[in-house]
C-alpha cells in the first residue's frame, strides 16, 4: 500500500523532501565543528544541496492535482505546506552559506575600527580570538558564527559582501515575511508574518500564501539590499522596498488589464457591471460612490540617494486602499525633475504633441466600495542599479493617504492638498522619511518651523470630473484608476465588449470563443502606456478628418475605431521589431518608441497596415488563436471569494 501510495507526484516530492532534510540537517551539524579547513568542501556541499533543494521545489510548483492517479484529499494545504518546507530548508542553506563563506569574504573587507569596538571591545584583536576559540563548544561556536553574519550586514564598508549575503534570513519584524534566526522559533509565528501582504489582495482578505519560492527569496534579497544601502548611508533609513510594485510583480491582480474585464454577480450567472440598454443600443452608464479626478502636481523635497545608487526612474504609485486593503488596480505616473534640482519631481511637463500617458499627472479614480475608510495611497518610488553591485530594485521613498470621506460620510472637498509624506510601509505608522531632518531640529521653535518646511511633501489636487467626462467614465468598469489622456478609449473598448456579450452572443447561455481581435488583446495595451499613446495618437489623427455628425454616430465611431486599432497597434503587439516592453530601461524603451514611430508613419503613408503585414521584410511572431479569440469565462473577474481559494 506504501509503495502505491508514492507512486502520485505529491508523494514522491514529499519524499524528497524528507531525503533532503535529513541532509540539511547532517550537514549543518557536520559545519557547527568543523576545522576552517574542511569549510571549503562543506561550502561545495551546501551549493549542490541548495540546488537539489531547487530543483526539487521547481518540480512542486508544476504539480497539478489532476496529475494524481487517485485522489488526494486537502491537496493545495499539502502542496502549501511542502512549499513551507522547501523554503525553510533553502534559507538555511543560504545562511550556513553565508557562515562557510565568510573566511574567503572578511579578508577584502576593512571593517570600522569604531564599529568593531562597539561590537567586540577596544581590542581588535578579538575576531581572531574568537577564531581561536571556535572549537571550544558547539554552544559558543553558534554564538560566533552569529554576531559574524552580523558584523558582515551592518559593516559600512561592506560592498561585495552584498552578493553573498543576499539570502541571508532577515531579523524578527519583517513587514513581508519573517525568516527565523533560531530554530525553535514556531511555524506559527512564520505565518503569521507571511500573511501581511496577502491582506491587500484585491479588497479582500487572503488567508493563505501562495508565493513561489522564488517570490519569497526576490522579497529576502531586495530587504538585505535596502539594509545594505540603509548602513551605508546611501539611502536614508525611512526608505523601503516599494509595497506597490511588490504586488504589481505578483501578476496580473492588481494590473488595469485585470479590472478593465468585465465583473461577475455573486451567482456567476450574469455580468455585475455590465448591463444592456436596448432603448440606446449600447451598456447602462454606471454612476459610483468615488468619481474623482486627482493631479499630481509636484513632490518637494524628495531625499536624493548616494552616489553608489543610480536612478534610473522617479514615479508615484497610487491605488484605493482602506488602510489594510488594496481596492483597486496600482497606476503609475513618472516624474520628471531637473539635475540641478532633483528633489522636486514635477508631473504633466509641456512637450511637443501628445503628452505620454507615463507623464500625465490627471489620473481619474473609479470605486463603489462602501468602506468608510476609503482614500488614496499615494507611493512615490524610484527604480535604482547600485554601481558597484549592479543591483536593481525598486524603492519607496515615502507614502501619503488622503482619505475621500470624512467621518460623517460626506467626500472631502475639491481643493488643493499638501500631504506630509510618511516613511516605511503603508503598514507601519511614526516611520520618518528622513530622522535625520527632525534631529536637526532639537533647538527653538524657529529651527523647526525650518525643519518642518524641509520635510518630504507631495501635492495634490482633487476635483470633480465635467459633466462631459463624467458621461465617458461612467461607461467604464466601477473600479479602476488611470490616466485622463486614454479614457475616451477605454470606453469605445467598452462598449464594444458589451456588444459582443450582451448582443451578438447567439445566446446567453453560450459560452463559446469570440472571435474579436480588439477584445482578445486590448488589455495587453493598458499595461503598456507607450502602446496605449500610439492608439490614442492614430485615433487623434483619425478623428479630425470625420464630420460633426459622424462624431455624433456612435455605431459609426465604433466601426471606425475598430478599423483603427488594426491599423496601428494590433501588428505592432505581433511584430518582431518591437522589443518586449520593460519599466525604466531607457535603452528598450527608446527602441520601442522608435519602431512604434516608424510603424506609425509607414502606416499614415500607406493608407492602413495591410501593405506593412504582407510585406516580406515584415516578421511576425507565431500565429496564436489567442490573438483573436476572446474567452470570456477565462477573462471575467471572479467573485471575491473565489481569490481566496
């Protein structure tokens, strides 16, 4: 029964994993006395042993229930709890790494001559006493091996160590997810702390986690970074790995592409915001509880990092979020500034013709949430590389909430509004940007009013759409936030979704694929702001040659736009020229603008895009069925009970 029983894929992972715990463990007590000179050889152990840790939780996440030869019962907590496993496993690995290692990292690094006396007294001697001491004990050989890694994370002049130490356990109170520094810390406390950020998932709670392994240790790396840079002084210590783009790589959830698709009833059986007007031919317009128009108007006095710290995109991030919960989709602005003044980013600059969506500070805000605490998150963030590592990550440089109703329930006024910006977390509150600022402020009442002038603010300015705006945003999905520049195409993406379900479908209880360009690959381009512009850009250029009453002909501005979008962005989204689109590389995204460009002006010249998809210096990518066909039930968004499964 036994052997039967390991025969399912689970099983035999499971397996594994016990296989390989057994070695962990083996080899961690083989390193807590070992001499220095057997270090290296149970260095070289530990690395193939992590990599068979790998391999083996690569081979879990492509498990699938249905691969079972018999059924399995509670299958995803047990494919959650191996995951746990495989985790703890890696990151004891990576630690003992880290310990093996470190006799061939100390010796390029010159560590602080006041720091070491902090840590280990006037003598500096010490370290190689402690050395000489290691074998004394296991006891005391753990003790050293600990307040190693320490000296290694906290030491200023460390630069190189940045690579070795990067999936090295963090300390108790990590915002993400904790990683234990002793064994008998509880599972309980793990998860605890695993669970903090899953409670923002898409206005509803989720319970468990279900980040890959990978996820967890890009969160363990880009929190050793930001620790590294925080020691050093290169950042000031109120800063953080950015919350918002963390959600944002998790997937599609909290993407514009995700909320633009239509919305299901509890019961599943008919669409909750998409409803037929048959007396004018097209979806209700839906009014909701928030319809706003927020500017971003400029953010003062914005901490600039340290040399060692490139910038290579300054933005704001914003959402709805309650206080605990992510409400909608996360919408980026980009900045700009001026070298001689980088800490003032400025939004919406004047340029020549259209003004990228990217850059557009008017960002209209959409939520029938009922919550009483529901507001804005403002996250100003940059996109970074260290020089000297070549890291890259994303930082969030302070955060501001302004909140849309008062306590009685009435929506604030439309006005000007300068928020103070918070340091750490939307999730931790008292943090500083900047403490430093405030220190230099311990004399009278005049050093502080300066210091209060020098602190990190962002402005902004809420107020009501027009009446005319208003009518195109209330075509659009009740949830959502982006750019006021792109809104009039939203709608028409709309409206032609709601032909094609509501009126064209042979029935409504059909559940076959739609044939539809536009619907089967629209939402690609509301993630992709430049394609986004080269859509509005040839719709513009279209539009000024109709008619006043053809503007007023609805069913003919569709047909129109329809004709439009195949003409521009639809072969460019199949085209090998244009390179993958990627957030703040300048190199990438100055070689798509270039291809769109020249698509766009061979298009004009040519009277449509035919010529350009049969021409046979044109390549495209492999035909794939998705590039037309709509599946609806694959592309709905769920109930909220659903994302908790």
């Amino acid at each position: 029964m036994s052997e039967r029983r390991a025969r399912g894929p689970l099983q035999r992972v499971q397996r594994r994993s016990r296989e390989l715990r057994e070695q962990v463990d083996a080899l961690r007590a083989e390193s807590a006395a070992a001499t220095p000179g057997q270090r290296e050889a149970l260095r070289q152990r530990c690395i193939q042993l992590k990599k068979l840790v790998e391999e083996n939780t690569s081979a879990l996440h492509a498990l699938k229930k249905a691969d079972e030869p018999a059924p399995v019962g509670n299958y995803s907590q047990r494919k959650e709890e191996e995951e746990k496993l495989l985790l703890k496993l890696s990151q004891q690995l990576q630690k003992l790494l880290l310990v093996l290692g470190q006799d061939n990292v100390t010796k390029y690094y010159r560590v602080d001559e006041e720091h070491q006396k902090g840590r280990h007294g006037e003598d500096g001697n010490e370290e190689e006493e402690e050395s000489e001491d290691e074998e004394s004990s296991e006891e005391e050989d753990s003790e050293e091996e600990e307040e190693d890694e320490e000296k290694l994370l906290d030491d200023p002049n460390v630069k190189e160590c940045v690579a070795v130490g990067n999936f090295e356990a963090q300390q108790e109170g990590d915002l993400t997810f904790e990683v234990p520094k002793k064994e008998e810390e509880s599972q309980e406390e793990r998860e605890e702390h695993i669970e903090v950020v899953d409670e923002t998932a898409d206005g509803t709670e989720i319970k468990r986690r279900t980040d890959s392994h990978w996820s967890a240790v890009r969160a363990i790396t880009e929190h050793d970074t930001v620790q590294v840079l925080t020691t050093i002084g290169a950042v000031p210590t109120g800063f953080r790995p950015s919350t918002l783009f963390q959600l944002l790589e998790k997937g599609n959830e909290f993407r514009a592409s995700s909320y633009l698709q239509p919305e299901l009833t509890p019961s599943q059986l008919a669409f909750k915001d998409l409803v037929w007007n048959s007396e004018k031919n097209t979806i209700h317009p839906r009014a909701t509880r928030v319809s706003q128009v927020v500017s971003l108007c400029s953010c003062k006095m914005i901490p600039v990092p340290g040399a060692n710290v490139q910038v290579l995109s300054r933005h704001v991030r914003l959402c709805l979020f309650d206080g605990t919960r992510v409400l909608s989709n996360i919408h980026t602005v980009r900045a700009t500034w001026l070298p001689k003044n980088p800490q003032t980013w400025t939004f919406s600059p004047r340029v020549m013709g259209l003004l990228p969506s990217l850059l557009d500070g008017d960002c209209f805000v959409r939520s029938n949430s009922l919550s009483s605490d529901i507001g804005i998150l403002f996250e100003l963030g940059i996109t970074y590389t260290c020089n000297s590592t070549g890291v890259r990550g994303e930082l969030s440089c302070g955060w501001a909430f302004l909140k849309l109703f008062t306590s009685n329930g009435i929506p604030v006024p439309s006005k000007m509004y300068e928020l103070l910006l918070s340091g750490g977390t939307p999730y931790e509150r008292g943090v500083e940007v900047d403490p430093s600022i405030s220190r230099r402020a311990a004399g009278g009442v005049f050093h502080q009013f300066l210091a209060l002038r020098k602190q990190p603010v962002l402005l902004v300015k809420l107020r009501s759409p027009s009446v005319q705006s208003r009518d195109v945003l209330n075509f659009l999905p009740e949830t959502l936030i982006g750019s006021t520049s792109y809104v009039h195409l939203l709608a028409f993406y709309r409206q032609i979704l709601g032909d094609a379900l509501l009126r064209d479908r042979t029935s409504m209880q059909s559940t076959d694929l739609i044939c539809n360009p536009i619907l089967a690959t629209f939402p690609q381009l509301v993630d992709q702001p430049d394609l986004m512009d080269a859509l509005r850009s040839a719709w513009a250029d279209r539009e000024r040659t109709l008619k006043r009453t053809e503007k007023r002909d609805q069913e003919f501005l569709k047909s129109v736009f329809v004709l439009v979008y195949h003409d521009s962005v639809f072969p460019l989204l199949q085209s090998t020229f244009l390179p993958s689109y990627k957030w703040a590389e300048e190199e990438a995204e100055m070689s798509r603008w270039k291809a769109i460009h020249d698509f766009l002006r061979k298009s004009r010249e040519n009277d449509g895009a035919l010529q350009y998809l049969l021409s046979s210096e044109t390549t495209h990518k492999a035909f794939d069925i998705s590039e037309l066909a709509y599946d609806f039930l694959g592309e709905v968004r769920k109930n909220p009970g659903e994302l908790m499964d």
